[in-house]
C-alpha cells in the first residue's frame, strides 16, 4: 500500500464517529464528546515458503510464458555430448556467455551435418527449465550451420601462421632417458597431479618430482605457464624435462593453451618440454610446439619414465632366464654326472684341459702373427711418412724456389731485351716512313713549293699575272720572285 493510501487510512481511523440526532421538542443536550478508538495494529504478512520442486517449477513457468514461441539464437558449439540415446546435448557459447542447448533423437537425425565443438550455428527452439539441475536451457528444433566459431577460426589462423614461419618443423629436442627431475607445470590443486604421482611411484619411484603452480584455464592461463616454463629454464639444474599437465575440458577451457606468446616460449626452451593437454582428442597449439605430445598426464608420465621402466623389466626377464637356464643347466649336470663314471669323468676332464690348453696355443699364435702384421703395417706407415716429409723438406723447396726464380729472372730479362729490340725496330722503320712521307724530304730533292700574293699554294700558271710577287719554299730557306710570264705546259 502507498504511503499516501496509509496517511488516508490513518486519518480515517482517528476521524471521530457522527451519530444519528432524532427530532425531539426538548431542547437536545450537546452530545458528549467521543474519544478516538486506538488503531488496530499493522502486521506483515508471513512469507511464503516453497519447496524447490515449486519454486523451479514456478520459474520455469514464467520463463516459458515469456518466452513463449521458437526463437533463434546462435553462438559457437562447444562441449558436444552425443548420448547413446540418440540425443544432442551442447552448449551454445558466445563471449562470456553460455547456454544448454538439448537437440533430441528424431530433430538430431533430421539434421544433414554433425554437430561438432568450435562451429558456429543458428539454433532455432523454445526456451525451457530443466528441474532435476535448475538450469535454463533450448530445446531445439533445427539447427543450422554458420561455418567456423571463433575460437577455432583463431586457432587455425594461428597455427597456419606458425606452420608456415617454420616452428612446427624445428628439431625436436630427445627427452633424457633417465631423469632425475620432472619440472611439472601445472595446478598444484587438480587431480592431474596426482595421476602423475601414483604412475611416477609406480615404476620409477626414485623420480623426482618439482611442480610449478600455474593456473590451468583462464586469462592468465598463457602467461602463468609461460612464466613456468621459463623459470624452470632459468634453473636448468632443478629439473630434466618439462611437463606441462592439464586435464579434459572444453574448447574455451584449453584456449589459454592457443597463445602465440606461450607457444614461442615452449618453442625457445632449452630443456625439452612434453605437452599433456586435455583427452587425445583435444589439440592445441603447444601440442605442435612441444617436443613430444602425450594423450593424457598419465601416459605422459608413463612416456618419461619408459626407459626406466623398460630396463627394470629387461632386467627382470634376464633374471628370470639365467636362473631358469643355470636350473636347466644344473639339471642335465647332474644328468650327465649320474650317468658317467669316476674314469670317464678324469678322461673327459683331461681332454677338456688338453682343448683349452691347445686354444691358448692358437690365440698365442695368432697374437704374434697379428703383431708381426701390425708392427710391418706400422714400419711401411712409417717409411712413407718419411718419404712424404723428404718432398716436403724446406730446404728442397727453398732451392727449387730459388732456381725457379732464377730461372724466371733470365726469362725476364730475354723478354724485356727482345721487346726493347722490336720497339726499337719499328720506331726506327716508322722514322723512315715518316722521312720518306715529309715534304722536306721532295724539297732535298729539288723541289720546291710556290705560294702566291694571298698565301696560298699555287697549282696552276692561270692563277697567277705578270708582275705578281711570289713566295717558293726550297729545302733550305725562302725565295722571293716576280712573275715575267706564265704559260700553259702544253704550250711552253
């Protein structure tokens, strides 16, 4: 009730009461006042209580009336759980969100794909309460598929890249076949741990075992087992090998696992490094970096201590053959003794000494013949080793060196004297030709050349007139003239 509503009931409650007058002829008395009844007291009403069949019962009514036709709703598929029933059971994730999702025999074979984890889907089906978990879940109708969820389209990206920059196909690095020490990443809580104690006790119980507390799911999942692994890098004597340990999960559950930061660490460790992630089925990305891949924790242990245990059990058949062998032996002994007479056994045990005696023999004289070998190998070796040491006498080769170089001087110093000579012939034939080529040379001659009044050389009697001065170069010295006449040489 609202405040206002209970301020009008409280006032109606003090109001004072009016009575009925009745008509008299006497004069009317004043009525006497009437005092205000006290109020009721207000109680709160008793909660209800419901039992839980009820309560989810009532909840799950509401939900179905407020979701009341099919809806769709899609996500990524994770933790599939086919029954044997016929029945789909998987979670529809998306982001920090998740929901049940039920998809039923006859709906489940209508279906013309598999359900499988990481693929994203468009479910269409009514919303609902399961009672017996208290947990709100879809029944679908029909699911669709929407191609690869996020999750798992991040981590084929990843590791498409990682492939191809070369971090899968390093060397893997031998696991140590007899450690001492196991460097154990993983929670120290979880029952994963204590899987790979009681397999380690089993058959390797003098193993060590230094565990890492990291957090195995989660945000800081990546660089929790990054800082693990380092650690047990930077102290390489505390441990051998490196396990990193974790139990089943969903895809979301091992994506810390998927990290590009982590997986470069696993690959840059100098201790070899075992990667136990999840069931068999279950992949990841440091499963392609670390240097071996074990399906589960325990058969991770079991892959470590294999050696050992291998040894231990040779160990043991060996045992049990020799004793069985020295029972057999024994055996026929006693056999043959029973058998066999005090004579015959002096008679065999002389011929026995005889045989041993006469190989003594034999390998003393194939000791000596192998000596003598030996020792003629070791003398021809050494022959030859002085052989080779005589060619390479520094003494011999200087005087070789130095009579090749003498050599090389007076064939150096021919060639230059026969180059000097041929220069000296062709310049001397090049002087006459160019002797014979000058025009000084037709001057000495009798020759001589005539220039005219303007400089140039006259070829031609026309190009001249009577009283011209002219110029004639003889062999020695200039001439000068005067023109008296010119004729033609045809007609002199």
């Amino acid at each position: 009730m609202a405040r206002d509503d209970q301020n009008l009931l409280f006032a109606d409650v003090f109001k004072p009461k009016k009575r009925a007058v009745r008509a008299r002829t006497e004069p009317v008395k004043p009525p006497e006042p009437i005092a205000p009844e006290a109020p009721p007291p207000v109680r709160e009403p008793a909660p209800q209580t419901y039992t839980v069949r009820e309560l989810i019962a009532g909840i799950r009514r509401h939900v179905e009336a407020g979701f009341s036709g099919l809806i769709w709703v899609e996500g990524e598929v994770s933790n599939c759980r086919p029954a044997a029933s016929g029945h789909v059971y998987f979670t529809l994730k998306d982001g920090e969100a998740q929901l049940p999702i039920v998809l039923f025999r006859r709906q489940a074979q209508m279906l013309r794909f598999k359900v499988k984890d990481g693929m994203a889907v468009r479910v269409r089906g009514r919303v609902s309460l399961y009672e017996s978990r208290g947990q709100l879940q879809l029944i679908a109708e029909t699911v669709e598929e929407q191609g690869a969820g996020a999750l798992q389209r991040a981590f084929e990206e990843l590791r498409a890249r990682l492939l191809a920059e070369g971090l899968f196909d390093r060397p893997k690095r031998p696991l140590p076949a007899f450690p001492k020490c196991i460097g154990v990443v993983t929670s120290p809580s979880g029952a994963v741990i204590r899987d790979i104690v009681n397999v380690v006790r089993r058959r390797h119980a003098r193993l060590n075992l230094l565990v890492y507390p990291a957090a195995m799911q989660g945000t800081n999942c990546p660089r929790s087992v990054a800082a693990g692994v380092r650690w047990f890098n930077q102290h390489p004597d505390r441990a051998d090998v490196i396990l990193i340990a974790r139990g089943g999960g969903s895809i979301e559950d091992l994506a810390g696992f998927n990290d590009e930061a982590l997986a470069r660490v696993i690959a840059a460790s100098n201790l070899p490094v075992v990667s136990a992630i999840g069931h068999e089925t279950d992949t990841t990305i440091a499963d392609f970096v670390a240097d071996l891949r074990a399906p589960t924790p325990s058969a991770a242990a079991e892959l470590i201590t294999s050696a050992q245990h291998r040894i231990e059990e040779r160990v043991q058949s060996l045992a049990r053959r020799v004793q069985r062998a020295g029972q057999y032996h024994l055996m026929h002994a006693r056999q043959r003794l029973a058998r066999l007479s005090a004579d015959q056994v002096l008679i065999r045990l002389r011929d026995s000494i005889g045989r041993r005696q006469q190989h003594v023999d034999e390998l003393r004289f194939r000791l000596g013949t192998a000596s003598d070998r030996l020792l003629r190998t070791r003398m021809i070796r050494l022959a030859a080793l002085e052989t080779r040491l005589r060619r390479h006498d520094p003494t011999v080769r200087l005087a070789a060196t130095r009579h090749r170089l003498t050599t090389a001087e007076d064939r150096l110093q021919r060639t230059a004297q026969e180059i000097t000579r041929q220069r000296t012939v062709r310049v001397e034939r090049a002087v006459s030709r160019l002797h014979a080529l000058s025009p000084l040379a037709v001057l000495h001659r009798g020759y001589a050349i005539v220039y005219g009044a303007n400089g140039k050389i006259l070829r031609n009697s026309h190009d001249t007139a009577v009283g011209d001065e002219l110029h004639a170069r003889l062999a020695e010295g200039i001439v000068t003239a005067r023109v008296i006449d010119n004729k033609d040489t045809e007609n002199p």
